[in-house]
C-alpha cells in the first residue's frame, strides 16, 4: 500500500506569530531563502507524494500561487540566462506531482481541516504534515513513517522526547506495557497534559499516516481542547479499534509556530547552507565576543 496523498492544514490563523502573519501566510514565512511550506513539500515528495492537498482559507491565497506556474517569470530569467534560478523556479514542484486546494471555511480546529479534505482522500490510508514544524534529517520523518507503513499496514504518528516541563504544549501519546525500540504501539494520546498527569514525555511532532478510518471518526468528534475539534480526540477514539503506532524519528525538529522554534530553524539552516555557513560563523564569534 503506497501512501500518494499528503494533506497539509494551512487554514490556521497564525496568531502567534502576528503581526508577521496579518498579510501574509505563517506557512510562506522563510528559513533563510525558502518558505516553510516547501520544506514540507519537498519532504511529501520525497516520501513518495503524488498529491498535495493544501487545506487553506480565503486569505491564504499566497499559498496556492507559491506553487502555481510563473510563465512570465520564467521567461525573463530565460532571456537574462539565469538558468540556476530558472531550475530553482521550475522545481518547486515536480511535473508528476499534483497540488489541490480544498477551503476550510472556518478555523475551526486541526481534526476539522484534516476532515475537509475527506473527499479529495477518498477511502485509501493518507499522511498529514504540518507545515509549522520543520524536520530536519535524510531520510526526511515523512519518507521514514512511509516505510514502516509498507510492512506495518497500521496508522503511525511521529514522536519525540521533550522536556517533562514541555509536556503542556503538545499531544503527549501512552504505549502499550512493554513496548519498546522506536515504534511502539500506542494506547492513547492527550492534548496539552500537565507535566503531573502526562503518560510520557512523547509528544507529538506533526506528522502522521493514518487509515481512512479516521475521517469517519474526525465526522463525530465535538470540540475539544480550546474549543477546536482536534485530530488528537479522533486518534485517540481510532487507538480503542485498530492499532496505532508511534514511532520516535530519526532528525531534528523545529517549531517554527512560534518565534524562538523559527530564529532556531533560521540559523541551523543557514549554518548548513554552503554558501553561507563559512561567512555566519564568522559573524557568530564576533556577536559573541
Ligand atoms: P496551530 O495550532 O499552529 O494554529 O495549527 P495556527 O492557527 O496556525 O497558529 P496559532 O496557534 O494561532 O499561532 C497547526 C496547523 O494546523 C493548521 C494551521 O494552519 C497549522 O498549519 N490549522 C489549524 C488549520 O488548517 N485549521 C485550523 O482550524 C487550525
């Protein structure tokens, strides 16, 4: 079973990231020279994506036109025989690959974008990816959870250790007794659990494959945690009827969601990037004399 269709919530409103995100969309922010959201495409598309579902807004529309042809464009950087930044305009996104927008009226929560894209899913298992977390690694976290699915056939979230301090601000999962290695099937999962009563310290990153089973049940899931229907409450309902895995990726995550996670993202990027790395370090020691 392959995993072709890759959903991606961008209908968010971005609030903590204002007033950067008035206009434009948190997901077209860059780290150092590219939108976030082609970080998580080039990830879906190493992972074997073949349609990308952008669940968007009315006022994301920056988002669509990121990946939509530029003729004009192209035909200037033609003429001037710019031909390194024809390629990097002409690969945003591969010819095979498909980008489809479906609009999500309202913010009303994560659970509710994903279900919004239900009739572009269809009936077959499908990977959702938020665009706010970068990951870094090669093989990238999506082309990982796609692997194990090929011989696991069961829906796999991607986890990872936090700080027990941390454990408020994300979907924190409980294992089976005895699981143990990097995938371990789950018994529940929990939004935001005090550092008291959470079941581990394996939160919930922002990538998931999960079995068409949990659009019928994103169908009945009421509001939740901060008034959202949360995908978190459907998973947890699909862990009680068919196996649910979590896997600790390998990689580094960034939360670009807010401002400390995106300057983090920015400069370890940027420390990778061979033209630039040699003359940041340098800049580095200097602030830090
Ligand atoms: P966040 O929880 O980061 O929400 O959503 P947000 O609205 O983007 O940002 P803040 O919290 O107000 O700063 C995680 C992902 O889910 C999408 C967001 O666009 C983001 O990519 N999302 C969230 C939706 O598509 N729809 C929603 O109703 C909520």
């Amino acid at each position: 079973m392959k995993i072709t269709k890759y959903v991606l919530p961008v209908a968010g409103l971005g609030t903590r990231f204002l007033p950067a995100t008035k206009a434009i969309p948190k997901e077209m922010l860059t780290v150092v020279d590219k939108p976030l959201i082609q970080y998580i495409v080039e990830e879906a598309v190493e992972a074997g994506a073949e349609q990308i579902i952008l669940v968007t807004h009315a006022s994301k529309r920056a988002l669509e036109d990121h990946f939509d042809k530029m003729p004009e464009l192209e035909r200037v950087l033609e003429e001037k025989g710019k031909q390194q930044l024809l390629e990097k305009v002409r690969s945003i996104i591969p010819e095979h690959v498909e980008v489809i927008a479906v609009r999500q009226p309202e913010p009303l929560g994560l659970g509710h974008a994903v279900l919004c894209a239900a009739p572009v899913v269809g009936d077959a298992p499908f990977a959702v990816m938020l665009p706010d977390v970068l990951i870094h690694n090669s093989p990238g976290c999506m082309a990982q959870l796609v692997e194990l699915f090929e011989t696991q056939g069961s829906s796999i979230i991607g986890v990872e250790n936090v700080a027990r301090e941390e454990v408020n601000k994300y979907g924190i999962v409980s294992l089976q007794p005895d699981e143990q290695g990097a995938l371990q099937r789950m018994s529940g999962v929990v939004e935001k659990p005090t550092p008291e009563q959470a079941p581990s310290t394996l939160s919930v990153v922002g990538r998931y494959i999960l079995t068409p089973k949990v659009m019928e049940l994103l169908r009945e899931t009421e509001s939740g945690a901060g008034g959202e229907i949360q995908l978190t409450d459907a998973i947890a309902t699909l862990i009680t009827q068919e196996p649910v895995y979590a896997y600790t990726f390998k990689g580094s995550s960034y939360d670009c969601g807010h401002k400390m996670g995106f300057v983090q993202a920015n400069l370890e990027y940027a420390l990778r990037d061979p033209e630039i790395s040699a003359e940041l370090e340098q800049q580095i020691q200097r602030l830090a004399k």
